[in-house]
C-alpha cells in the first residue's frame, strides 16, 4: 500500500467508528484523539479494524505510535507494504 491509501483506510476507518467526524479537516500532525474527540474504545476500534482487515497484530505498546495520522501512516507503511 502507498501512504496515500493507508492514510485513506485510515481516515475510511474513523469514519466508520464516527460517522460524524469531520475526517476533512484532520489535521496530519496533531493528535487524532484531539482533533476528534475519540475515547479509548474508539482508539480500539481502529486497532482491531486493523487486525480485521489486514490480519495486522498492533502490540498495546506501540499505541503510541498511532496518535496523529502522519504516525499511523509511518507506523503501518512497512507493515502494509505487500497488502
């Protein structure tokens, strides 16, 4: 997958979990759970979206990792690269 497309399924998952997110005006380098008020279930829900879709393990220790959605998509680039 390219970083467009993972930032798209990224953005395409949010939107499933809150259909009334304003995924357009996201901006890349902020937090996520700022910018949309996502609680922790939400946060988990876009994680196990991950392992449903893409069969992809994301150990609670890299949460972290997918704060902001420049971070999800440097996160999962060389995880999706073959998908």
């Amino acid at each position: 997958m390219t970083r467009d497309q993972i930032k798209d399924v990224i953005v395409e998952i949010i939107q499933d979990i809150d259909e009334d997110a304003d995924v357009k005006s996201i901006s890349p380098d902020l937090p996520l759970r700022d910018q949309l008020d996502l609680d922790s279930m939400d946060f988990l829900d876009i994680v196990m979206e991950l392992r449903k879709r893409y069969q992809l393990q994301v150990p609670e220790a890299d949460y972290p990792e997918l704060a902001s959605l420049t971070s999800c998509v440097n996160y999962l680039e060389p995880r999706l690269k073959d998908v």
